[in-house]
C-alpha cells in the first residue's frame, strides 16, 4: 500500500514539544505527536472501496494485514507522526476550555488526484486530551458513525467520510446511558477522513488564552490550504474567510433540515472549520415530524440542540468564532453584519429547500404561508417525515385526497374527523397552488423525489446492525451501506426499508434514547 504522503498541517503549525502521552494542558501548540494504542485481536469488518478509491487505496489492498494494522494503530505507516489535536470548546452553551482529541488520532495526509485527505483514527486509545476517558470506541457507536458517515454523503450532505470499521478484540467499559450501570461492550475504531478536522474550538482555545501569535498562524494556515481562493492574509481576508465559513455552516444545517437530521451534540467543538457533519454521536432521524426533538438524553430537559434550533445554535456557534477571530480584525461591524446576513440567508435558502421539497418552483408570495400551515399540520399527529414527502411526490389531479399521505401516519385509524378535515383543508390548497406551476407530474415528481430521501438512516435500523453485529453477523452492516449509498432510488428489492419506525422501537435504547457515550 503506497500512499502520496504529505505533511503540512505538522510541518506548517506548532507542535506541542511534550512528547510524553500524559493528560495535561497544552499551550502555544496546535497538536500533540501520539501513537495509537496497539489491539489485542484486530479485525476490519467493513470498508468503504469508494473512499479508498479516494485516497488510492486498491481493493486488493484493503485485504492485506498491512492495512489492517495501519486503520487499528497496530502500525504507523512509514515516515508518519499520529497526532492528536488541541481545541477548546463551549459545551450546552458553556465555556468548556480545553478539550481536544480525547480518542481520535490523525494518522496522516494523503494526497491524490489533486485532493488532500487526513486519515483518523476514533477510538484508537488516550492522548494528552482524554481527560479522564480511556480514548475508546465501542461497536455499537462505531457502527453508527461508519454508516452515517457515508450515508450522509451520498445524501448531499457536506460531511466527514469513513474508511473502515474495525473491531479491536479488547472490551470497553461503558455506562450507556450514565445511570450508574456500566457494562463491558466490544472495543472498536472508525477511520475517519476529511480534507480538515480543524474546528471552531481551533481557534477558540487561542484567542481564550490571548495567544494571537499562533491564532495567527493557525487562520493562515486555514485560509492557504483550505480557503486559498479568498487571497493572501489581510484584516480583509480574515472578515471573508468567516463569511465563507459562516456560508459553510449554513448550507450544511439547511441540508440537515431538508432531510430531517439532528446532529445531537451542535457544541463549538463539533463544528467543523469547513462546514462539515462531524462527530456522529447521539444523532438521529426525525421519525414523527417535530421540531421539538432531540436524540441526545443528555439534552433531553433543555433540548438545546433540537432539530427546530439547529439553525439558531449554528448562529450561536458562529458568533462564538467571530469572538475568536476579532484579535485578528479588530472590528465588531463587518462581524456583525456577516452574522446579520447569516439571519436572512437562512429565511431565503430555508423557503427555497422548503419549496423544493414540496415541488414548488414558481413564486408566489403566498408560498411562505403554505409552508407554515404544513408545519403545523403535520404536528398534529405523529407523522413521519420521510414517508410524508416521499409520497407527497404521488400527488396529482386524480390522486389528490388523504390517501397520498397516509402511510406516513403513525395511527391511521384513529385520527379525528377534525384533523382530517385539516389535512384536506391543506391539500386542497396544494393541489390548487400546483396548478400554478409548469412542471407536468412526471417532472414535479422527479425533481422532489431528487431531495426527498426514499431511505434515510433510521435509528432503529442502526440498532439491528449492532444487535446482529455484537452477535458477530456483519451482513447487514453491508446491507444498509449499500442501501444508504442510492438514497433516492426507489429500490424495489429493499422496499422493507420504506416504513415508519416499528413499536418495539419506540422506547428502545439506541433507537429512541441515546447518549454520548461511545
């Protein structure tokens, strides 16, 4: 396996001199050199060949022990130094200081076809940052990230990608749902890439601690590799290098509302620099339509991170950056305004996705109302999402009542007559406002069957893979990466997939409870 090795975030930003593995403050450094823990019984159990097709891996190679021990820590790949990252974070809103890569450990950058990847490792053992953790991974989240990593790319979603799922053959003590019951589960790593894992928390932890020198190296550094087309370090170059990343942000919670997802943990240290999905913990689905649910029971009572706020806490986030940038600027005013466009960026691209999925293209001052009518109404029973504006795309002259819709109800047989009468109420005024549009059916259905998801990674779907998987049966572990890699495509033979979230799922750990504890 011979990769085009590159250097340059170790070779361009500071080091932390320390080379001991000992939890600690780090200071006036950007990383700390770690090797990962050696496994005692290593195992890859699932690969992504497109991803290694990206990095220039072969799928002859993805067989060889060498690979194996490279994605397990086993081994450094020659003329390598693993580092683990130094950020600070504010955690629920909290300023958390210093944090970091607790259990991921960057193995390297490859480049190829005129594209830089970092090759990570999560759950590859402790580093300076673990704080009080081991640095570990379970089966149970390691499956969870490995797919949705890549089911979420192949969404549209702009995201981190991932390169194998691997079982180390060590158990991992875990309580998972912090209730003082820890139990020992099967210890695991995802290889994780993504062309930056910097994150708002990069840049926090200077400006917290008043270190502008390296705050400075560290947005020159950003802005030459991964924002060149801004131009060369000025006070002008740095207001645009956070619009750019505020632009980022947006489109990618915009795509997380279009198809219904809740990242779980939005905290500063979970955003990623170039507008990426990272950090896959407690994440989920919106099962019933609700803008009222978050997956994560550690939020639970405040429900900070919501699925109807994601777009307000990337704001938040954001002005927390543009408080970590300002030493740089030194004015409040091109901040503010970036901040203020983010507000109405939001509103326009939100009505225009919102539109999309109802295969509305025509303006019509009166679309905005139709939209929010919709919302409501679909709150008024549990309605799941997915199925909702998947099958909306049916409606037509001659297939325009409830029946379009009702397979996305959670208990059918049992809505009121008045929220019957709602529903059709809305219909009515849908099927009048396509009327308005030039699209036939066959190209309004099409165009909405392109941004409304047929299968999406449901939790309770997840949860199968990792009953089966702890059983040691891998098989739908591939099943639902190979689903999940044609979204939109009807799929006949995986119908299956197609359906509302079973009962037994309801209240299951993992399918409708989930902590960050992995």
């Amino acid at each position: 396996m011979k990769l085009n090795i590159k250097d340059t975030f170790t070779t361009k930003l500071p080091a932390d001199p320390i080379l001991e593995n000992s939890r600690r403050q780090v200071t006036e450094a950007v990383f700390s050199h770690v090797n990962p823990k050696k496994t005692k019984e290593p195992k890859v159990i699932h690969t992504s060949q497109e991803m290694a097709n990206e990095l220039g891996i072969s799928s002859e190679e993805l067989q060889t022990d060498f690979f194996r021990d490279v994605v397990t820590g086993n081994e450094i790949y020659p003329n390598t130094k693993p580092y683990a990252m130094c950020y600070a974070g504010h955690q629920f809103g909290n300023w958390a200081g210093q944090l970091g890569d607790g259990r991921a450990i960057n193995l390297f950058e490859v480049e190829h076809h005129n594209k830089n990847w970092k090759v990570q490792l999560k759950g590859a053992g402790e580093t300076p940052y673990s704080r009080t953790a081991d640095g570990l991974a379970v089966l149970r989240s390691s499956i969870r990230e490995y797919l949705c990593a890549e089911a979420m790319f192949h969404l549209g979603v702009p995201t981190t990608r991932s390169l194998s799922l691997s079982l180390t053959g060590d158990d991992v003590l875990r309580d998972v749902l912090y209730n003082g019951n820890p139990a020992y589960e099967k210890g695991a790593i995802v290889s994780r890439i993504s062309p930056s894992f910097l994150r708002f928390g990069n840049f926090e932890i200077f400006t917290a601690r008043k270190d502008v020198k390296n705050l400075k190296i560290l947005v020159d550094y950003t802005i030459k590799h991964h924002f060149n087309h801004i131009g060369k370090p000025s006070k002008e170059t740095y207001i645009n290098f956070f619009k750019e990343v505020s632009k980022r942000t947006l489109e990618m919670i915009i795509h997380w509302q279009r198809v219904g997802f809740v990242h779980g943990v939005m905290n500063t240290d979970n955003m990623s620099i170039l507008g990426l999905t990272i950090d896959y913990g407690p994440y989920g689905w919106l099962e019933g339509f609700d803008f009222g649910w978050t997956p994560n029971t550690t939020d639970r009572q405040h429900k900070r991170y919501r699925y109807g706020n994601q777009p307000n806490i990337g704001l938040w986030n954001l002005f927390q950056l543009a408080n970590a940038l300002y030493p740089l600027i030194e004015e409040v005013e091109p901040l503010e305004a970036i901040l203020a466009e983010y507000k109405t960026n939001f509103e326009q691209k939100s009505l225009t996705m919102m539109k999309s999925k109802l295969g509305l293209f025509e303006d019509n001052k009166n679309d905005l109302g139709i939209i929010q009518n919709l919302e409501d109404t679909l709150q008024l029973v549990e309605t799941d999402m997915t199925i909702f504006f998947r099958n909306l795309s049916n409606f037509s002259d001659e297939n325009s009542n409830l029946k379009v819709i009702e397979d996305a109800f959670y208990d059918a047989e049992n809505i009121s007559e008045e929220v019957k009468q709602l529903w059709n109420t809305w219909l009515n005024t849908y099927a009048e406002r396509l009327k308005k549009e030039k699209l036939s059916n066959n190209e309004r259905k099409a165009k909405m069957n392109a941004v409304n998801p047929k299968y999406v990674l449901r939790n309770y779907m997840a949860q199968l893979a990792i009953d089966a998987a702890d059983q040691g049966d891998y098989t739908l572990i591939d099943e639902l990466f190979q689903l999940l890699k044609k979204p939109y495509d009807e799929q006949p033979k995986n119908q299956k997939w197609f359906t509302k979230r079973p009962e037994w799922a309801r209240h299951k750990v993992g399918c409708s409870m989930l902590s960050c504890s992995s």
